[in-house]
C-alpha cells in the first residue's frame, strides 16, 4: 500500500501552513487528497506528481 501523510506533515514538508492546505482543499485547488472518513491524506505518488507539475527548469 502506498504511504499517506497528514495535513501537519504535508505542511512541514512544504514550508506552509496546515490552514493553506486545509483553504485549498476548500477552493478545490490542484493537490489531490484523500478523505478517510473525516480524516484527509495526501498519497506519495500525488504529492511528488504535484511537485513535478510546480518545478521550473532553467535555461
């Protein structure tokens, strides 16, 4: 099974707070979660697809 994690470790992670991903997942924006009941979980695979989607080359 692949590895979850939590609103507080996805927002160490990411340097924000666990309120701007709670705000986006009110606004519906682009990183995927998961709900477990009440729970919310982020999945590895969409976390490191997000951050994939965020990163800007150089020239």
């Amino acid at each position: 099974m692949e590895r979850l994690y939590t609103p507080a470790q996805v927002s160490e992670m990411l340097g924000m707070s666990v309120k701007t991903l709670e705000k986006w997942r009110w606004e519906r924006r682009n990183l995927p979660y998961v709900k477990l009941g009440a729970a919310v979980r982020y999945k590895e695979s969409d976390l490191k697809a997000w951050l994939d989607g965020h990163t800007i080359g150089v020239r």
